[in-house]
C-alpha cells in the first residue's frame, strides 16, 4: 500500500491492477477489490493494520473489476452503475445517493450477489468518510471504456480513481470499448479542474493528462494499425503480428513521456492486447469503424 496524500492510498495486486482506498475520520472506502478472493482478504486486513475505521463500501469503477467469490469473501456494501449491475432505477428515483450510515437504505438493489449489501447509482454517488469536516467520495458515471465505467474522486484532494478508463505504460483493455465516447471521455479527463493526481486503472500514479494522452494515442495507433491491416486484405488471424508492434509501442511512449515513473515491475500482456485488436477488427467489420 501506497500513500498519495495525507488520506489517500493506492495498491497494485498481483495482476497490475490499481485499487484504492480513501480514510475518513468516520469510515473507509475502498475503490475496487483485488479479482483473487484470497487476495482481497488480504487486502482487507492490510487496510485493519493502516485504520481500525469499518470499511464503508466498495466503489466499482467498472464490473469487470469485480470478482463475486473476493467480494463476498470481503464482505461489504459494494457500489456498482446501473447499467452493469440491474435494471435502471426509474426516473423518479434519486440519481444521487449519500451514504450516511454503515447500512444505508438501498436504491435499487443489485442480484449479482446474494448476500452482499449492494447499491447502484445512475450518475453519480457519494459516500460520506466523515462528518466533522464533512469528506465525501464521490464515483461517478462516463462510460466508453465500457458502459459502466466510472471514476472514484474523493473530495477536495486533487487526487481520482480512473479504473479502466486510462492507464500508463500498459495497454487498456479495449473488448468492451465504445471508442467514440472513450475518446471523448479522455478530453475530459484532461481538461477537468477538479484532480491534478490520477490513478490508472493500470501502471504509474501520474497527471490526468499524461494518462489520457497515453490512452487516446494506443487507442488511436491500435485502430490505425488494423485499418492498414483490413486494406492490406489480410484476416483477423493475421492480428498477431500487430501484438509485438503494439508492446513495443507501450515501452516506447513510456519512456518518452515519464521514464522514471515507469512501473518496474510492469507486466505488459499480449493477451490483453490481442483481445483488443480483434474488438477493433470486428467493429471495423461490422462498420462501428471506418
């Protein structure tokens, strides 16, 4: 575990994966859960050696990031965005939700697991970490990477929680993307005023800026590459050659941008790159891209 500011803590798991937590003067919350139950009870009691604090909620910067068996295994309320998690609440509900008490009243109750607490929000949510000062933690709603995807944002501490929205030095995970709207998503990370530090879903703590840079350009070069791919006339089993060009693309922008901040012990996944590839492929098929 890693201190960003006074109340702010970030953990890499073993997969690369950036989690979060925010200390109240009242509670906890956590952003996101290491995907290996045993590793999330570990986590777990990481956070009871940092703060005898209760652990509030967990807030879920997208539901690929949840695992059923870690978050059961963990054992609190768990905040997802309606579109991944149930049906939309209807318009008359509150599309922000404050949570106040350890068991908050539910909005609109997930199924996913039977068992945990669960929320789910619209917009955006808020916990409250603290009363006397108020602190809040705020997760809220911008899709693109996938359609749930959100950003965690405590209040007043310049610092937020991107999950799969961004990362640096790693490539994203596209097999969910909508590209357009990441794209736009990614203009607005740079140009918000309300946090100078962000944690990528993956790779260095760095500036929004560096990280949505690096983001669109992958995002942009990986769509170039496939382009010249389907015009050359070659198939989806040709992809592969496009892994290695894309690992070396990821080292390269790396190092141009921020060598020292380069995580060491960066594990660059040509799995995740591949799966990627072919997203694009098949929306370039499809005619979602042109």
């Amino acid at each position: 575990m890693k201190k960003i500011t006074r109340n702010v803590y970030y953990h890499t798991t073993t997969d690369g994966m950036n989690i979060g937590l925010v200390v109240g003067e009242d509670a906890v919350v956590c952003v996101d859960l290491p995907v290996n139950p045993d590793e999330a009870l570990a986590w777990k009691t990481q956070i009871a050696e940092l703060t005898d604090r209760p652990i509030r909620a967990v807030m879920f910067t997208s539901s690929d990031r949840l695992n059923s068996e870690a978050a059961e295994a963990f054992g609190v309320t768990i905040i997802g965005h309606t579109s991944a998690f149930a049906q939309p609440a209807p318009s008359s509900e509150v599309e922000v939700v404050t949570i106040v008490e350890p068991t908050p009243v539910v909005m609109t109750p997930l199924r996913l697991l039977p068992g945990v607490p669960q929320l789910t929000f619209d917009r955006a949510a808020s916990v409250v970490v603290s009363r006397e000062p108020l602190q809040l933690v705020d997760i809220v709603h911008y899709g693109g990477y996938a359609l749930d995807a959100s950003v965690v944002m405590p209040r007043g501490v310049g610092v937020a929680f991107a999950g799969g929205i961004a990362t640096m030095n790693q490539p994203p995970v596209l097999t969910q993307a909508d590209f357009a709207r990441w794209l736009e998503v990614l203009d607005m990370l740079k140009s918000q005023t309300d946090f100078t530090t962000l944690v990528p879903g993956c790779g260095p703590v760095t500036t929004p800026i560096e990280a949505a840079n690096f983001t669109r350009t992958y995002i942009e070069t990986a769509i170039a590459q496939v382009r010249d791919l389907i015009r050359a006339n070659q198939t989806r089993s040709d992809l592969t050659t496009l892994v290695p060009k894309l690992i070396e693309f990821c080292q390269t922008l790396g190092d141009e941008s921020r060598a020292t901040r380069r995580a060491a012990d960066a594990v660059l996944d040509p799995r995740v790159v591949r799966a990627g590839l072919e997203r694009i492929y098949d929306d370039f098929k499809a005619g979602v891209l042109r």
